[in-house]
C-alpha cells in the first residue's frame, strides 16, 4: 500500500482551505447583520454545550483506560478527581479545581506508579 505525498502547491491549497473552513464555522453567527431567529428553547439549551463537551470529554479519561473501564481503583485520576470535585463544590474556583486535582494526581501517578 503506498501512502500520498502532498508536494508543491497541495500543502498550501489544503491550508487555505482548512484556514476558510475554520473561518466560517466559527464566524457562522457573526456573519449576518441581524440576529438569527432561533426557538426560546433552542436558545436555553445552548447554554449547556460548553458544559456537555467537557463532560463529554473528561468522563471516558476518567473511567476508561485503553479503550476498556478500568479495573481497579488504585487509578490516580479517581481521587484526583473527587478531591478536584469536593475542592470546587466547596470554593467555585477552575484555577484552584485544576491545582488540587493535579496535586493530588502527579505524586499518586509518578510517585506510587498508578
């Protein structure tokens, strides 16, 4: 099986098109002069996207290892979560959520091999 190799102008035409494709998907409701019309409900639920995706993301990191739940609890992502967690249900701050989380997580994973 051989593999393709871009050469000359391809490298640039793939980039400038992947950089226009960025542009309009992110730019999509900033392009019209008024406001798009959207359903009231629409409009709620797209205050939990943001949320959804990070819960989307973080939860298989923190159950699964290799494609498979992980088997046992000596995992240092469980108590480094549950310390991240017990920290941001008490303070409400991302910063100190991130740096309990990895305090907890680096000396149980570096130090104890989890």
């Amino acid at each position: 099986m051989s593999t393709a190799v871009m050469t000359g102008w391809e490298p640039w035409l793939a980039s400038v098109g992947l950089a226009l494709v960025t542009l309009v998907t992110r730019a999509f409701f900033m392009i019209p002069e008024r406001e798009v019309p959207m359903p009231e409900w629409f409009k709620r639920g797209l205050k939990y996207a943001p949320l959804a995706a990070l819960a989307a993301v973080i939860a298989p990191e923190l159950v699964m290892q290799q494609g498979a739940l992980i088997t046992s609890l000596a995992d240092a992502r469980l108590p480094a979560a549950l310390c991240a967690t017990a920290y941001f249900w008490w303070q409400r701050g991302i910063l100190g959520t991130i740096v309990i989380g990895m305090a907890v997580y680096l000396p149980l994973h570096i130090g104890w091999g989890w």
